[in-house]
C-alpha cells in the first residue's frame, strides 16, 4: 500500500471525504497527459471531480489501488466541517496576511498545510452559522478561501515542484481552530441559523442515479417536520449525499433540495410531490409549481 492509499483511508476514517487528483511525473508534467496542463497535478481524477468525495473505505481502496500515486483531493465546506485560507506568496499572500493581521487582529493557531509550492493552507472550523463559498483574492491579492463547493491537496500529496504538502501548525497547533469573528464578517456571505449535523431516517445503501432527488427530498422533509432549520437539513443532506448517492449530486442541486423544503412550515411539508418524474420514455420531468404540476 502506498504512502498515499494509507493516507488517503486514514482521512475518511477520521469523516474527511476525500478523491483523488492527478499527479505530476518527474518532469513536472501532469498525469491527464495533457501537455498544456495549466493545473499540473491539481485536478481531479475523476468524472464527477469533488462530487465523487467519500468516506467509503471500499471506494477508496478501488481509486487508489488503480492509481497508487494519486494525489488526495480533501473536498471542503459543511461536508468537512472545515474551509481553509490559501496563501500564495507568489502573488503576495503574506504580505495581504501581514496586513489583515496588523488590521484586525492574528489568525489563530490551527492545523495548517505546507504546500509544495511555498505557500500555506490554514485549515479552520466550519463556522457554527453562515454560508463561506469559494473566493479568490476577495481577503487581498494571493489570499484565497476554499469553502463550499471547493477542495485543497491534503499531505503527503506532491506538488509539481517535486516537495510533498506537509502538515504543520501554526503555533505547533494540532487540531483545527474556529476562525476569528473578523475573519468570519469578512468572508461569511449570509448568516443562518446554527448548523449541527442532525440525524436523518435511518436508511441504509447505495442511492442510484434516478432516485437521488427524491430520497434527498424525502430526508428533507422528514428532518422539516421535525423543526429543524434550513441549514440543518443542508448539512445532514451534504453527508448523505457524499456517502451514499452514486454519483453523488452538485453542490447546488442540493443547497435547491434544501432550500426548497424550507420553505414549508415545520410541521407541513410536501409529502406526496416528487422532486422529479421520470416517465417510461426516460424523459425526466420536474415540479413548475406547487401543487404537483410537472415541466420538462
């Protein structure tokens, strides 16, 4: 077994869902063998890319033992319960740090990630409210954040440059820290309710292609009537749908699913309309209107 294969199990075995990514050789080329790669060992392996994230052990053993050198892509956002702040010091990421720490204050001590590219990724608690997406230098040039619908390399990955990610420590920190309420007004882009991961029907198995929507939809709405709120719900949905939807739906077809649940009352939410219908013609059909009206 590969550093890498080990690696990559002992991830999900601690519920970081994890896919693989390509590789660069020794020449610095990247493993799609695409000679103008512009992402040399960066992107993913995969079909479904951060979609195809998992905690399975079964699936993770099958990706890496075909491909041992894979990198290990660490999908970020509520599926983690982690963002992560991407410094590049080749587009002057800790002179911007430098100066939102004179500004506002330290970034605290958390578990953090030496890139082999010389820069470092900051690895911090999901929030306990409020949606972080994806921003490219919205904290000042070479600052970039990875929250929902994103990813970063997790170690012993290896960068172009021929040097693994290695983990570290600000502060020799060994655990991830929350992040800084400065840090929180700066990136969260709208506040919601409290978001533990809560319970869902107890189901077991894999959810095939087809079925998706209205098992998710059914999860939702059995979590509505409960109370719970619509981050809740997301949170809850973002697990499921990694660990057992083949292959696992976008980010945003679910954040739909949630929100569209939401929108009922706690205790009446839809409980007959599919999400969607698919007819015998194989043609798919979804909701227009509450009610049970159906579109193409």
């Amino acid at each position: 077994m590969s550093d890498l294969h080990e690696a990559a199990r002992h991830y999900a075995m601690q519920n970081i869902p994890i896919f693989p990514v390509h590789t660069p050789d020794p020449s610095g080329r990247c493993s799609c063998r695409d000679a103008a790669c512009a992402n040399v060992g960066k992107h993913p392996r995969t079909r479904n890319g951060l979609n195809d994230a998992t905690t399975d052990i079964a699936r993770i053993n099958a990706y890496w033992s075909r491909r041992p050198d894979a990198n290990i892509g660490i999908r970020t956002g509520y599926a983690s319960r982690r963002f992560v702040v991407d410094i590049d010091p080749n587009a002057g990421g800790y002179d911007s740090t430098d100066t939102l720490q004179a500004r506002y204050g330290p970034f605290p001590a958390s578990l953090a990630v030496h890139t082999g590219g010389g820069g470092l990724h900051l690895h911090l608690a999901w929030p306990p409210q409020g949606m972080i997406r994806n921003s490219a230098g919205k904290l000042g040039p070479g600052v970039d954040v990875r929250g929902q619908g994103g990813y970063v390399l997790g170690p012993p990955s290896l960068h172009r440059s021929g040097t693994r990610y290695a983990w570290t420590g600000l502060d020799d920190a060994t655990e991830m820290a929350a992040a800084p309420p400065w840090l929180l007004a700066l990136i969260v882009e709208r506040p919601l309710a409290p978001q533990p991961v809560s319970d869902v029907p107890a189901e077991t198995g894999p959810i095939p292609e087809g079925q998706r929507n209205s098992a998710l939809a059914r999860a939702a709405g059995a979590m509505r009537r409960h109370g719970l709120s619509e981050a809740e719900i997301l949170a809850a949905l973002e697990r499921v749908n990694i660990d057992r939807c083949r292959p696992p739906l976008t980010d945003a077809e679910v954040e739909r699913i949630a929100g569209s649940i939401a929108r009922y009352p706690p205790s009446a939410p839809p409980a007959s309309v599919p999400s969607e219908l698919r007819l015998a013609s194989g043609a798919v059909l979804r909701p227009i209107a509450r009610g049970g009206r159906y579109g193409r």
